[in-house]
C-alpha cells in the first residue's frame, strides 16, 4: 500500500510522539516539515525541534537504557 509521503511521514511522526510519552517525554515542537513535502519529489523530514535539558537528560537516558 502506498501512501503521501506527508501522510507517511505524519504517521511516522506520530508513532514517536506517543513512544516518547510512554517514555515521559514530550518533544513540544515534534512535528512533519511542510517544506520537504511540497516539493515535486517530496522527501519528507520530522522536525525534532527543541527541548529544555530536563528533556535533554530524559531522552538520553532512554536511548542509554535502550542500546544496552
């Protein structure tokens, strides 16, 4: 099944948006790039955005926890 890539991509965006909740964590700016969809050949991009360092520090110690 294909879909828009803006639509992948919001679902994709999505998906991590509520894997970091069940982390704690809110990422507040988390969102698709509208840019990098409104190209002839879209090549769609998830803006992270930025994060206070409590956010910083939660984050780090979930990819540490998770890598190991």
């Amino acid at each position: 099944m294909t879909t828009e890539p803006d639509t992948e991509a919001q679902e994709a965006c999505d998906e991590l948006a509520a894997a970091l909740r069940q982390a704690g964590i809110v990422l507040p700016s988390l969102g698709v790039d509208p840019v990098s969809c409104a190209r002839p050949y879209p090549r769609p991009l998830v803006e992270l955005g930025r994060c206070n360092l409590e956010t910083v520090r939660r984050l780090t110690a979930v990819l540490v926890r998770a890598a190991r």
